[in-house]
C-alpha cells in the first residue's frame, strides 16, 4: 500500500464550551472532552484508512488545563504511526484568548483505532510517512506506547516489550 502523510488526514474542530457541557465547577466535563477527541480522531482514522474504525484503546490523557465555560477549544487529530491494522491518534487541545486570540494548548490525548470491514474484521491501512520534526518524534515513541498499551491490556508479553524495555535500560 502507498504510503500517506500525516496531513492528508489531519482533522482539525473548532466548537465553543456550553454551559451544559461543564461540571460543577463550570469547566468542561472531561467525559465531553473525550467524546470530542474520539470524533475527531475516528475522522481522522477513517480518512487515512478509507474504512469504518473503532477505538481500540486510549492510550493517554492529560487533563493540563481547566477549560472553562464559553471557551473556543479547537482540536487537532493527526496519525503519528500505523502498524498492520491500527492507527495510533494523536490529539492536540487548544483554547484561544477571547481578548488577544492567542490560542494555547490545553490538553493532549492519543488513541488507538482499528480499521474493520463490514464484519469488524481487522483490515489493513497504508503506512505514514512523518514530514515535520514533531511527527517523526511522535512516529518514533508510537512503538513504545504500543506495546505498553497492548501489555496493559494483556496482549502482549512484557519480556517480548523490547523498545519499551529499552527506556529503562538506558
Ligand atoms: C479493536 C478490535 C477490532 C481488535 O480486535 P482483535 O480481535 O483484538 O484484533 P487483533 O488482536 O488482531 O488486533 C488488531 C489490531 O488492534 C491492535 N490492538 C488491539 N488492542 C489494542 C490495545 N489495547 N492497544 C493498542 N492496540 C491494540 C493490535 O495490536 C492489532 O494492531 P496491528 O494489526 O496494527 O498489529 C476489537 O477488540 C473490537 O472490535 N473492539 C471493540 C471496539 C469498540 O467497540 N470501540 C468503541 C466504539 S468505536
């Protein structure tokens, strides 16, 4: 398969923060945020994969910043590595000033999704081909975070986890 890059399938949503989108504390509920990040990434899974994809795992979340109500937040979802069948998402959160339209990063999430056929069978997507300096260090650590997330789920062998050893032998 013909290898793809990063920006042909980037998926970049800007929406505001509603008031029934917060917590208590009129900040976004972090579940809302997930939900958006899962859209945004699973277009850009099924733009690079031209297929249905489904979340396989969300490999991390870092809630860094609260985001308070009535907030412009624009997501960015990029692929930074494919394997065979999955497509590691990278997610950026950022949130822009009303004043200065400065806009900053607020959070930062990576999923992995799967592309299926009509049967949900695992089917294989083009490679990535990193352009910029930051993608290729997010294509580089992809591994690591694949195989830590397939030994957490109980899929892999930690002693077969050779690049994610690799981080503590150094
Ligand atoms: C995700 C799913 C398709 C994987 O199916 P499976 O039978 O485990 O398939 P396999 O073991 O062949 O794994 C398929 C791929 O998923 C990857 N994968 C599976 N679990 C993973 C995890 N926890 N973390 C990272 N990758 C994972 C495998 O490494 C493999 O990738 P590769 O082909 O690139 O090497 C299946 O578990 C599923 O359908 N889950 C439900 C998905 C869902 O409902 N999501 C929420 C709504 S969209």
């Amino acid at each position: 398969m013909k290898a793809k890059t990063p920006s042909e399938s980037r998926t970049i949503t800007t929406d505001m923060v509603m008031p029934s989108e917060t917590n208590h504390l009129n900040y976004l509920f972090g579940g809302e945020l997930l939900a958006r990040m899962d859209r945004a990434a699973y277009i850009t899974a099924r733009r690079h994969s031209r297929r249905i994809a489904v979340t396989a795992s969300v490999n991390h979340v870092a809630f860094n910043t609260a985001i308070p109500v009535g907030s412009v937040v624009t997501i960015e979802a990029q692929i930074s590595r494919t394997f065979n069948t999955s497509m590691e998402v990278f997610i950026d959160v950022y949130i822009e000033d009303r004043i200065s339209g400065i806009r900053t990063k607020a959070n930062e999430a990576i999923y992995t999704f799967v592309a299926v056929d009509d049967t949900l069978k695992p089917v294989e997507v083009s490679p990535i081909e990193p352009e910029t300096e930051i993608e290729k260090q997010r294509y580089d650590a992809a591994l690591r975070r694949r195989q830590l997330s397939l030994v957490l789920a109980g899929k892999m062998k930690p002693s077969e986890a050779n690049e994610l050893k690799a981080l503590f032998d150094n």
